[in-house]
C-alpha cells in the first residue's frame, strides 16, 4: 500500500535559526464571516453560556487562519493583545 499526499503543508513550527519579527504584520486567510452571537436564554431563563457576554449588534465575527505561527507573539493572550486588521483587495 502506498499513501499518495497531494498538496500537503512543510512541517509546521518556527524556521530554525530565525527569530520571529516582534510587532511585525502578520498575514493570515480570511476562512469565515457570520452575524454576531444572540442571546441563548437556557430553560430556567438564565444564559447557557459561563462568560455572560454581548456582542455589539453591527459586529462581525471572522474567523482567520495563521499560516505561519511563528510570526505570532510567544506571550498570545487575549487580555494582553489588541488586534489592528487591514484588509487588502486581491
């Protein structure tokens, strides 16, 4: 039996020897956009979810695949970062 992969990925992790750019951009591919989360209210009226949480309702939540991590922040921590996004046209 013989495995025949077409299209596989380089072995992922950071380039040996090469250290990652701090505060640099960093590029990533646009997989999926949908509406803002609604309110879920559990069958005793109380919300089902464990961080009561609103978002706004113009909001849209995208979701983004980072092709190469080593270009993310080693310390990644959603209270310790902001994300500033440009988006630029193909």
């Amino acid at each position: 039996m013989v495995d025949i992969i077409i299209g596989s990925l380089g072995p992922l992790g950071p380039p040996l020897g090469k250290p990652a750019p701090a505060g640099g951009p960093v590029e990533a591919e646009l997989l999926h956009i949908r509406d803002p989360r609604q309110r879920i209210v559990g069958p005793l009226g109380q919300e089902r979810r464990k961080q009561a949480r609103r978002d706004p309702a113009t909001g849209k939540v995208l979701t983004l695949l980072i092709a190469d991590s080593s270009t993310l922040p080693k310390d990644l921590d959603i209270k310790k970062y902001k994300v500033v996004l440009r988006f630029i046209k193909r």
